[in-house]
C-alpha cells in the first residue's frame, strides 16, 4: 500500500503558475504509475495528466496540452504537475493517484487504487 500526499495548490492569477507535487510513502513510487486528476464544485473528477512507472511514456488530456507538465522523480518518491497558462477554470481540488493496472498508464480514475487527499487550486481573473 501507497500513501500519497500533495502539495503547492493555493491562489494564483489567471494567467500565472503553479507546481502540484505528489510525495509518496509506504511503498517506492516507481511500482506505479501515477496520475493527476481534478474536481471542480459540482463536477465530476477528471483526468488531467498520467506518467508511466519510467516516466517515459506521459499523456494528457486536451485540457492541459500544451499548458501542464507531469514529470517524477523515483528517486525522490514525488511526482509532479507544472502548471502554466492557468484559467479560472482550472480552480479545482487537484488530486494525484497511484495505477496498479496492467496497462502503461490509464486516463480513467476507477483503475486508480490510491488517492491522495486533494490540494486547492484556485485561479482568479
């Protein structure tokens, strides 16, 4: 079992940055591939980005081409989403997760064993 907690959500202007991390415990983060997903009041949970047990496979959905990055350091036990360009609707909880599937990696959240507890992300105009 993997423990996951995140960090570096908070207030941000529109059109600012932020670093999501994802420090897990228990067991190395490398068994697992990891993913990032978001939920905004009233909405359902979404994917946003997803990295392979490598790193080197990563895929994203349209919402964060081309703005978001996921990345990892197995050694450090952290997974990362770098967040540029953001929008007022990106304000979400955003929440990291560990895969325990066969697959590389999986956009959807119910293949996702291990959640963490959710970090504020809040955009203004």
């Amino acid at each position: 079992q993997v423990q996951l907690v995140e960090s570096g959500g908070g207030l941000v202007q529109a059109g600012g940055s932020l670093r999501l991390s994802c420090r897990a415990s228990g067991r190395t983060v490398s068994n697992y591939a990891m993913g990032w997903f978001r939920q905004a009041p009233g909405k359902e949970r979404e994917f946003v980005a997803a990295i392979s047990r490598s790193g080197g496979t990563t895929i994203y959905a349209d919402l964060a081409k081309g703005r978001f990055t996921i990345s990892r350091d197995n050694a450090k036990n952290t997974v990362y989403l770098e967040m540029n360009s953001l929008k007022p609707e990106d304000t979400a909880v955003y929440y990291c997760a560990a895969y325990t599937g066969s697959r590389v990696v999986s956009t959807t959240p119910s293949t996702y064993a291990y959640w963490g507890q959710g970090t504020q992300v809040t955009v203004s105009s």
